[in-house]
C-alpha cells in the first residue's frame, strides 16, 4: 500500500503553488502532488501561497493567500464590484492575453476529450474585440431592498447576496442609464418591490435590451402580481424621461422558481417589439426572443460560419437549432435552400417573418427536433449538402449525432459555446469526419466564456 498521508490536502491548509494554466470558469490551476488545485484569480505563471477552501476527491479549491510572483499580464479590474459580483472572471488580466488563454482553454478541451492530435485541429488565434467594453445589449437585474434601499443587479458569487449594479461596464450604456432612471421611478412612486421569502410585493425583475444599430431600447417588468400600483404614472414617467424606450412591456410570474419569465406577457406601451440589425440584416426583437447579446461580435462570428460553409449558390443548407434563423439568413443569398428547425415554435414564426420580410423564397421552416425532421426530409429525397448546428451548452443531441451520421452532409459547421461538449462531439463525429478548422471568437470579453466555430468536412 502507498502512504497517501503526503497527497491528502486538508482545508485551511497553505501551500505554494505554481499556476499553469486557466481553467474552463477563468480560475488558476495548479498542481500539488499531481492533483489539481483550482485558485480563482490566479494566473498562469503565478508564483503563489495558496490556502485550501474545499477537498474533493478528484481535485481541490484554493483563494490566494499571497502572490510571491506576479505574472506579467495582470492589471487592476476596472469594476468596483468586480469580486462580489462573479459576473465577469478576467477583469484582471489584460485583453490581449485574455485571448490567447481562451485558445487554451479551447485546446485544453481537446486534450481531455479526444484523440486528436492538436496540430491537426489548426486552430485559430481567437477574434477579439477593438473595445472589449459595453457590449452586452440586454441586462436581467433583479430588484430588492438594502438598507430601506431600492437596489436592482445580480446575485452574488455563489450566494443569494443581490449586489446593486448601477453601473456596469459590459452593458451597453444604454441599458444603464435606463435601468437606473426606472429604478428612480419605481423609488419615487413607493411602487412595491417583490420580497421573495414572503411571496409578497410587485416588481421582481427589470430586463432592459437596446439595439445597437437603431438606439431602441424595451423595458420589460417582470412582475408577482398582475396588477402594477399606478401604472398609468409609472408609464408616463418612463416616457417622458426616457425617450429612448421605445416598448414597454410586462411580464407576470407568480411562480416560486428561479426562472425569470412567467407565462403571461402584456404589452403596455409603445411599440410591442424595437428593431436590430446585423449587417444588412433586420430584426424585430419581441421581450422574449433570444438574439445574440453581442451583436457587434455575432457579425463577426456568422462571417466566419459563411467562410468555413464556403457556399457556391448550389448547395442545400440545414440550420440544425436554428432559433429566428439568423444563421440561416445569414447563408441564404448563397444557397440553393436553406432549411431550419427549432423546438420553440414563437422562434419558427419569428423565422418564417424574417424570410419573408428579406423576401428569402429560398427558406423553410419546421417546429421539431432536427433528429426527428432530418431523416424524413431525407426520405422525401431532399439531402443536405452542409448542415449548421448552433446548439445549447449541453452540445448536439445524442439522437441528433447518430442522425447526421445517418444522412452524412458533406460539410458540417459546428457552432459551440462550451469547448467541452464540443471536443467531445468532435471525438462522436469523427468515425465520418475531419476536422478541417476551428476559429475561437470571443463573444464574452473579460469572462471566461469562448465561442469555437468548427468547420468539419466528411471523409471521402
């Protein structure tokens, strides 16, 4: 037997550490002994004192006790409420750098869950942004009382802690001023502020999206109970302080759950939707339809999908997940046909709109699984030369696998935000294909998140 008395880490013990890498949630990770110590806020290169938080198994939990030595690319996070609040995990690493550690996150997923060889992946340096800042086009914030204080932001770094976020620095400006001044509002009239404990109050959440092309901005007031004290005041106060908002809507959830949405939506005033493009494209953006949160970047990231789909004007086209089908639309002046499919039905109307509003003859749309729809157009005789595939964190669908391994497109481009599920459906998919390239685009500047755009073509 071994003497594991050397390798057992217990919590509250400090150590040295060595940082070597990022890890997949932006935190420094070292080893002890051959096993794993994950340090948020540490970088790699770090020289550190280490003190042990939680053991598990498989790996341990550490908070920097001190660094010994700095690793040249930290700075100084910009963001005031930058460690409570936990949304973003790089402020303190320069932008740059941040760019490179997120094609090494991309190819550290790659190493633990397939076979390939990494040179073979050619891997791209990941698209960045000219201004990393203010780009997120929507914010949630839920809303609560501090101190006799009417405060709306996020919850805390794993707490139930809301921490107050008047100012924050990737949101689109305009989405704070508007927060803010609706906030004011809310305070100024005495309107009541949901208390979760008690299931008791009014506001529970201000949701608040711009368009960064149009400068339209929707407030959506997700709300306990159907009825808002002095609406007619709070509407009128919006309108005259906030010219900018164009749509005001309100959204009921009765429910004891963490979702942010009920069932119920009622239109309040203005316009019952504001306006979006992307490149040529426009788009009618309802409360509750997801759209890209980074558009300036989504324009980047589509024209790489359309060069890694290297269409000619002969191809058919699938846009597996494909939402109000703005990849597709995307595709479609260079394609034959394009064809997508989506489990929510509102997104499929919302497509079906957008084609016919582009005046895209050439598009079709089905509510369903791609699993179960894409063999039976197969059947019908209509094969897709290139499928898209933009699926949710968890990655593609098992049966959706086994489909595309059935019907074998010539080209597949996977679109991934989580490089885990990917490398491990890359490994699935390569009984029948190559992978030809992977471009990282950074969709989420100082987070750990990446995007990967896949290009994989089918062994001949």
């Amino acid at each position: 037997m071994t003497n594991m008395q050397d390798t057992t880490l217990e919590v509250n013990q400090t150590l040295p550490l060595t940082i070597k890498r990022l890890g997949i949630n932006g935190e420094g990770v070292g080893y002890f002994k051959k096993k794993v110590v994950f340090v948020p806020g540490a970088l790699p290169g770090e020289e550190i004192v280490a003190l042990i938080t939680k053991v598990q198994p498989n790996f341990s939990e550490a908070k920097i006790k001190t660094i010994r030595k700095e690793s040249p690319h930290r700075i100084a996070a910009p963001c005031p409420i930058y460690a409570e609040c936990g949304g973003c995990q790089l402020q303190h690493l320069s932008y740059s750098q941040q760019l490179i550690e997120k094609r090494d996150i991309v190819i550290q997923a790659m190493e633990r869950h397939t076979k390939f060889p990494i040179s073979s992946l050619n891997i791209q340096e990941t698209i960045g942004m000219e201004d990393p800042w203010n780009y997120r086009n929507k914010s949630q914030y839920q809303v609560g009382q501090k101190d006799g204080k009417l405060i709306a932001g996020l919850y805390g770094l794993n707490s139930h802690n809301l921490i107050d976020i008047p100012n924050c620095l990737v949101q689109h400006k305009a989405t704070n001023k508007v927060t803010r001044t609706v906030k004011k509002i809310l305070k100024n009239l005495n309107i009541s502020i949901y208390n979760e404990r008690k299931r008791k109050g009014v506001i529970r959440t201000v949701i608040t999206r711009v368009g960064f092309e149009t400068g339209e901005v929707q407030v959506v007031l997700v709300t306990g109970a159907e009825e808002i004290p002095q609406k007619d005041q709070l509407l009128k106060q919006i309108r005259d302080q906030l010219p900018e908002v164009k749509s005001v809507v309100q959204n009921i959830n009765n429910q004891n759950t963490s979702l942010i949405f009920g069932e119920k939506t009622i239109h309040l005033a203005g316009e019952k939707v504001i306006n979006e493009t992307l490149g040529d494209l426009s788009y009618e953006l309802s409360a509750r339809t997801f759209f890209q949160l980074n558009p300036v970047q989504t324009v980047r990231m589509y024209d790489e999908v359309k060069k890694a789909a290297a269409l000619t004007g002969t191809e058919k086209v699938v846009d597996a997940y494909c939402g109000v089908g703005t990849i597709g639309l995307w595709l479609s002046e260079d394609a034959k046909e394009v064809r997508g499919m989506d489990v929510i039905k509102e997104s499929i109307e919302d497509a079906k709109k957008n084609a016919i509003k582009h005046k895209r003859t050439n598009m079709h749309y089905e509510t369903g699984k791609a699993e179960n729809i894409l063999p039976r157009w197969t059947k019908e005789g209509w094969k897709p030369d290139v499928l898209v595939a933009d699926p949710p964190r968890t990655g593609l669908e098992q049966s959706l696998l086994q489909t595309i391994l059935k019907v074998k497109p010539k080209t597949i481009v996977y679109v991934s935000c989580n490089p885990s599920t990917l490398a491990k459906d890359l490994q699935e998919l390569s009984a029948l294909y190559n992978v030809e390239s992977m471009q990282p685009v950074d969709m989420f500047p100082q987070t750990s998140h990446v995007e990967v755009v896949t290009k994989l073509k089918r062994k001949e």
